[in-house]
C-alpha cells in the first residue's frame, strides 16, 4: 500500500490517543454502552451499569443509520444532551457516531470520540469535515470494504490534519447467515503491520449473537486488538435498537474479567520476549511452539 502516506507503520512508533486520560492504543480499552440513547434513565443506569463493571468509555448512538427510514433514528440533539450528563455522572469519556457533515462542527462539543459508521466508512465529505477537527475519530470498517480502502478512508482524515483516527473492525458481509456478520480477525494483525493506528474490535456488530461476542472478545485480544467496543443494556429487552445482541452489564461484567486477564498474560509473554516493547505482538509461545511470523511454518 505505497499509497499511505501518513497512516502508513514504516518503522515509526505506535499512535497512542489520548481521550480524557483513556490512552487508546496503550493498555486495553472498553468502550461499552447500548446501541442507542433510548431515554434519558435508562441510559444514564446502562451508564452506571457498566462503569461498574470495568468500561472505560461510553458509546450510544443519538443518530442511528439504519436500513429502513421507519425505524428509530436516534434522539439527535436530545441524546447529545444525555450523553453529556451521563459523562458528567460517571467521569466516562463518550463515542457517538455522526452521520452528516453538516452536524460535525455542533457534534464535537458533544464527543469525546466521533463514530464514522460502517455505513458512512467512504463518505469522503464526512471523512474530511471530521478531519478538519482534532477529536479523535473511531473510523468503522465498511461491512463491503477491503482493508485498503478502509486504510485509505483513514488517510482521507489524516490528510485533513487530524492524527488522532482509531480503526474498528466490525465484521464484513459474505455468504454466512448464521451470524450478523463475519469477524475478520486477520484483519488486526493485518493492520497492525500496516499501520501505527490503534484498532478496536466490535464483536456486537460481528456476530450479532450475545453467546458468540464473549468468545470473540477472547479471539481479538489473542489477535492484538487495542479494545472493544460491546452493545450492552440494562434491560435488553426494551432496547430500542440491535436489542438482540444487546449484553446485560453482568455479562458485560463476566467478559470484561475474561479479557482483562488474556490482555495480562499477553503483555507478560511479550515483554518477556522483548523487554524493549518494540516488537508487534508474537505469539509464538502461546500458539503452541508454532512460528507464526513465518508463512507456512505449521506445515500443512
Ligand atoms: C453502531 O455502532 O451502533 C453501528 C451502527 O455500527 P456499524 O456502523 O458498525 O454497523
Ligand atoms: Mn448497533
């Protein structure tokens, strides 16, 4: 990808993004809430909910994407409103996405971290209106897109001159029903060795099956992902939006420990490995003796 100027790796550091102390890229990070800002209690108990159970990070959508024009499209401005309340309350830093470029310059007073959907990951004018800020932006892989063209719309917002792009895979489209959508989990590692962003993982949106995303949570740190971003609700049942693959904060709460505890044992294999901290992750000894860094090394 000779194409990438500014998000290209080549030998530099990795990018870490500070967001109200949350260093993303750096540790691991939880970015946790419902799909969308229903109501103003439940969001601000989903809230409390979760920060209980270990998110670093709010997200909850006030303007939603979604396929048909009948469906909740979010609270707009109301639900900018709750989520700074809900900032206010718990201390949490906010993720929200925003759909049009002519709402980005009030939205920013709003986000902390601005969302591009993976509906919205090549709509160029969005892309650049966000790059015009300095917000950190959580930039969604398109569910059609390559990794290049998703590199690609990450270099739209760098070339505005905002640095702070954090990349999310969110699972892509192919011929399995069975979940919402498909994990590339190749994809972190993909990235990793591409670029010097951070890169989270939204098992929600990927497997769209509550018993599925704790598994994949497991599966992204392994891969080397720098966080998660999780659907989760006080009271799933009466959620407004992607209700079935919205997680309960005591589910939540079971993954978080999980992941905590994999992302510990990850750091300790590599900095016993390479006390510098300058290697990608290697997961050789944890893979069962096989080198993973060569092609072909298992053999069959
Ligand atoms: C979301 O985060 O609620 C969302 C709509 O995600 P995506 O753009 O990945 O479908
Ligand atoms: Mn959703």
């Amino acid at each position: 990808m000779k194409g990438l100027k500014l998000a290209a790796l080549n030998g530099q550091k990795r990018t870490v993004i500070d967001v109200g102390g949350v260093r993303i890229g750096e540790g691991f990070t939880m970015i946790v809430g419902p799909c969308s800002v229903d109501d103003e209690e439940t969001f601000l108990a989903t809230a409390v909910a979760v920060k209980e159970a270990g998110a670093d990070m709010l997200r909850g959508g006030a303007f939603k994407p979604r396929t048909s024009p009948y469906a909740f499209q979010g609270l707009g401005l109301a639900g900018m409103k709750i989520l700074a309340k809900a900032r206010n309350l718990t201390g949490l830093p906010v993720v929200t996405e925003v759909v049009d470029p002519r709402d980005v310059r009030w939205v920013v007073d709003y986000a902390d971290v601005l969302q591009i959907g993976a509906r919205n990951m090549q709509n160029f004018s969005l892309l650049r209106e966000v790059g015009r800020t300095r917000r950190p932006v959580l930039l969604k892989r398109g569910m059609n897109a390559t990794i290049e063209e998703w590199l690609y719309c990450a270099e739209y917002i760098l070339s505005e001159g905002n640095p702070n792009v954090i990349l999310c895979e969110r699972g892509i489209r192919t011929h399995e029903t069975y979940t919402r959508n498909t994990l590339d989990l190749s994809a972190i590692p993909a990235v990793r060795e591409l670029t010097h962003l951070p890169v989270i993982t939204d098992p929600s949106h990927a497997t769209g099956r509550p018993s599925l995303i704790g598994p994949m949570c497991n599966a992204s740190v392994a891969a080397g992902s720098d966080g998660l971003i999780l659907e989760v609700h006080c009271d799933p049942n009466k959620a407004r939006c992607d209700k079935d693959q919205a997680l309960t904060p005591e589910q939540f709460a079971a993954i978080d420990r999980n992941v905590r505890k994999l992302h510990h044992f990850m750091e300790d294999e590599q900095d016993a490995q390479d006390p510098s901290g300058s290697a990608q992750w290697n997961m050789h000894d944890i893979c069962g003796g096989y080198d993973l860094q060569s092609p072909g090394a298992c053999g069959n």
